[in-house]
C-alpha cells in the first residue's frame, strides 16, 4: 500500500495510484509563515478590525467561517491612480531574516515528509487583492474599462508575490505551496478567456514557473467554474486545481486534459454546508463524484473549500470513509 504522499504522486503524474486520495490527506498544511504574517497579521475569529499592509480593513466577525475585507472602504478609488495609491510591501527588505524563519522551521521539522507533502500557503492571489484594494464591482468594471490598467498592477502584485515564494523557497523550500485566487462564481467565471490571458496570465506563469523549476508541486485554490481557462491553467504550470465545482464539467475536462492537471474537488458544497443534510445524503454524494469522475484518473474526490475541514467537523469522517468504500470497489483498497 503506497504512502499518502506517494499515492498522491502517483495520481498527479498520471501512474498507477493504488486508490483514491482522500482529500487534504496528502498534505500537512504549515500556516503563519513569516511572509504570510508579516502581510496578513494576526487574524482569528472575533477579532478587533486590522488593516494588512495593504492598507485595506480586514473583518473577522465572530462565528464567521473566515476574514473579509471591510466592503465600505477603498484603498484605490481610481484605478488610474494605482502607482501613487498602492503601498506594495517590501517582502525582501522585511522577511529575508534568518531569525524570523527559526520558529516556522521548528514547526516544519517536525512533518513526517516520507508521508505527507510539507504545504504552505500562499493566499490572497492577485485578483483577489485587486478587489481587497478597490472593491468587487470597481475590479470588474475594470476588467471591461481598464484592462491595461489592470494588467499593469496585476504585474507589480505578481512580481511581490513571487518575492514571497522565493522567500518560502529560500527558507523552508516545501514539498507544495497551496496558493489562492478566485476566478469565478459557481456557474460563471468572473472573465472571458482573452481577458484573463490579458490581465492575469502573464504574472501568474512567471510566478509558478519560478516555483515549479524549483521543484515545489503547484496547487491552486479556484473554488468556482473555470473550465473556460484549464489549458491556461495548465500553461501557468498548475498541477493541481483544488477546488475544482461540479458545475464544471469535470469528466470531461478530465477526458480532455487529465494528463497534464489533476481535478481536486467534485463535491457539492451546499450538499455539506446543510444543516439538516443527512449522512446517507453526504454518502451519496462522495458516491457520485467518486464514480462519475474517479474512473477516470486525475482526480482527487475533495471540498472544494481552500483548505481542509467541513464548517461541520464531524462531516469530514464520513466524506473520507465513503470514499475509501468507493476505492475499494474501484481499485480494490480501502
């Protein structure tokens, strides 16, 4: 029986995986990263209101499932104005010391690497940040007005978060890097092919090119309907989408392209986030995506949230036992 990590390398590469992955099981997951905080700040449920080094206002309201920007105020009114608004943080000149790594390197030597992937985290990608700064509406109206623009700051965010990476790289150098961007709601992507080329693609690939040549498995949280933009993705050396909806016609997105990008995701989040769903409900569900996509390789039956956890903890049990029931029918292992 192959390790989880090697039953993940097996099904990425396209070899013979003895069974399904179950979900985040391939990975631990180190947060909290000097980068990371350094940008972010110390967020939990129930905190007061912080601005990140953007300057943008970050909510954390208690009970909530995660941190939001303040929705009623802009960095960046005009997008015109970027270059004179825009505080890009200096992540070389701040976060390149050996002393603020000693503690995440404590924590990362402690993962049992012949087993799982040693995966950090990246989030809050570059069309996320763009609407962190001005807001969601102004972002897509952009997309449409000032796509050069657009381009433009897309370029400096993606040269800053590659000095991230190389920082990551630099200290930790970690099997796999999660990184985070949302590309589309759940039945519509938030751009057209050619415009996602014109204002994303570009720093995107230069960013995932450095990490892919460095050996680091490239896994990117999309939890929308991007099948619009896979052979993008697969051009910008992503290995692994994560987050992959089922609106997206996963079986034959994998028929098309499984051999160069694995599909993580496939199950319907409403189905789990329910309060009244039952478990013969959840069952049939990891039965459905396991069978309608599974037989068909480069597939990782999964959430499609940007992390590992259903918002009911006690949920996530019976998702990874149905899907060792599924392997078992499949390729006769638990």
């Amino acid at each position: 029986m192959l390790s989880k990590k090697d039953n993940f390398l097996e099904t990425i590469h396209h070899g013979k995986p003895d069974r399904f992955v179950k979900q985040y099981e391939y990975m631990t997951m180190l947060v909290g990263d000097p980068v990371n905080f350094y940008v972010r700040g110390n967020r939990y449920p129930g905190m007061e209101p912080l601005l990140d080094r953007f300057g943008t206002r970050i909510l954390w309201p208690a009970g909530e499932q995660g941190a939001i920007p303040d929705p009623h105020i802009k960095v960046l009114h005009d997008i015109e104005e970027w270059k004179d608004v825009v505080k890009i943080p200096d992540l070389l000149g701040n976060c390149d010391q050996e002393e603020l790594w000693g503690p995440f390197l404590e924590r990362a030597a402690q993962v049992d690497r012949n087993d799982t992937l040693l995966t950090m985290f990246a989030p809050t990608g570059i069309f996320e940040r763009m609407h962190f700064l001005m807001g969601f509406e102004d972002t897509l109206m952009n997309v449409i007005m000032e796509p050069e623009l657009l381009a433009d700051l897309a370029e400096a965010l993606g040269e800053y978060r590659l000095n991230g990476y190389k920082l990551m790289i630099k200290y930790v150098h970690p099997d796999a890097i999660l990184f985070h961007d949302d590309w589309g709601a759940k039945t519509q992507p938030f751009m057209k092919q050619e415009q996602f080329q014109e204002i994303l693609k570009k720093p995107f690939t230069e960013g995932y090119k450095y990490v892919h040549d460095q050996g680091v498995i490239v896994i990117h949280h999309s939890d929308s309907f991007n099948e619009n933009i896979v052979s993008d993705m697969i051009d910008m050396y992503i290995d692994v989408w994560q987050g992959t909806l089922p609106t997206n016609d996963i079986a034959g997105l994998i028929e098309k392209y499984g051999d160069r990008i694995t599909f993580q995701g496939g199950l319907e989040s409403s189905i789990f986030d329910g309060e009244e769903t039952t478990e013969e409900q959840l069952r049939a569900e990891v039965r459905r995506a396991c069978f309608e996509y599974g037989q068909h390789g480069s597939f990782i039956p999964s959430i499609t949230y940007g992390g590992p956890g259903c918002f009911h903890p006690e949920r996530d049990a019976i998702i990874d036992d149905e899907i060792g029931k599924c392997s078992e029918e499949i390729f006769g292992q638990y």
